[in-house]
C-alpha cells in the first residue's frame, strides 16, 4: 500500500469514527464522553473552530456541562482565545492536565514566570512536560536551564522543534554540537526548520555576532 492509500484508508477511518460518533450523540444527546471523543476527532483533523462549536452547543444539553470544561479550554487555546481559555481553566481543580494547560496560555500571553511557577508545580513530569519547561526557560532567556529541559527529553521522542532549540541553547559555547542539532531538525521537519529559522533569525544573528566578538 502506497504512502497515498495509507492516507486516504486513515481518513475513511477517521470519517466513519465521526460518523458514528455524531449518531451516538443524535440517540443519546445527553452522553458527555460522545462529545468529548467527537471534539478530540475534531481536534486532531485540525477542525478547532468545528470542535468549539460542538462543545459550546454540548453544555446546553449534558446533565454535567463542567464535565465539558477543560477540552474546551483547549479548543480556545488552539483557536487562540486566551482570555476565554484562562476563565475556564481557573473554574477546573488544578491537576497536573490543567497546570499544563494554564502554563502554556500564560507563555503564548507573555506571562512567563506565570507560566513557569505553573510548570514547576506539575507532580508527573513527562516529555511533553520538560518540552514546555525548556520553552518557558528559553522565553525567559536561560539557556543553560532550557538545555537541562530539553535534554532530559530522551533522543528518541525529540522532535524537530526540540533539535532546534537545543542547537539555539547551545550555539554560544559549542557551535560544531548546535550545527549537529539543527542539521537533526532539518532531517525530521525540513518545513519546520525553515519556519524556525526566520522565527529565531534575531536570536541567532545576535549569538552569532557576540560569537565573532569573542573569537
């Protein structure tokens, strides 16, 4: 089977699990778990607006709308409705998926030691986690605290973003081990290491000229 008939067998898979999905939910409107799997279905299509929508017409009919709350947050994090997001985390007990959450909404509003005392307090500490530490350690311009992050994420599970980031963590002291990490990212995600090139085109010309400085 070809690349392009794996794709298209996932896709009439995924349509078929939507459409079931959407006739549970027409025989038993009040079933909270039918919406929350059809909003992840949503979600992972890339379909926010679609899976907000749904949520949103869910807490009218579900006997628990709270039960709806956090995949919700998510929804508006992804459409980048921060503000809408941050009201209904703060309504949800804090454990570790809702930290995890308030700590990446405080990041993208620029909020980092928010976002960073949110992270620090997460008890199970999983890659995704130590991902998102690096991230706020790397907004906050610690370097040596977003390499320690980023490294701990075993080499296996590392993405192209972490390559990269890591190869920006350490171009000042080792510039022959970031060249290493960036040539990585480029092999996973040529597409991303463009993007995060142009992204961190300011970051990379200053460590570079401050490299040049000191040669």
């Amino acid at each position: 089977m070809g690349q392009q008939d794996k794709k298209q067998a996932e896709q009439t898979k995924i349509n078929q699990q939507i459409h079931q999905l959407v006739t549970r939910i027409d025989q038993d409107p009040q079933n909270t778990t039918n919406y929350l799997q059809l909003a992840t279905c949503l979600l992972d299509q890339g379909s926010f607006a679609q899976a907000t929508q749904l949520l949103e017409q869910a807490k009218h009919l579900v006997n628990k709308p709270q039960d709806l709350d956090y995949d919700l947050a998510v929804c508006y994090y992804m459409q980048g409705e921060f503000t809408k997001a941050l009201t209904l985390l703060d309504q949800i007990p804090n454990d570790d998926l809702v930290l995890y959450q308030k700590a990446l909404v405080y990041l993208k509003i620029g909020q980092q030691q928010k976002a960073l005392a949110y992270a620090l307090t997460i008890k199970h500490v999983d890659d995704r986690v130590r991902e998102l530490l690096g991230d706020i350690w790397l907004s906050l311009g610690q370097l040596d605290e977003a390499q320690k992050s980023y490294r701990q994420i075993g080499l296996a599970n590392r993405s192209a973003k972490v390559d990269f980031l890591l190869g920006i963590t350490i171009l000042a002291e080792d510039r022959t081990a970031a060249k290493k990490f960036f040539e990585q990212a480029k092999e996973l995600d040529p597409k991303y290491y463009q993007q995060a090139l142009d992204q961190y085109a300011a970051i990379l010309k200053m460590i570079n000229d401050k490299g040049k400085n000191n040669d």
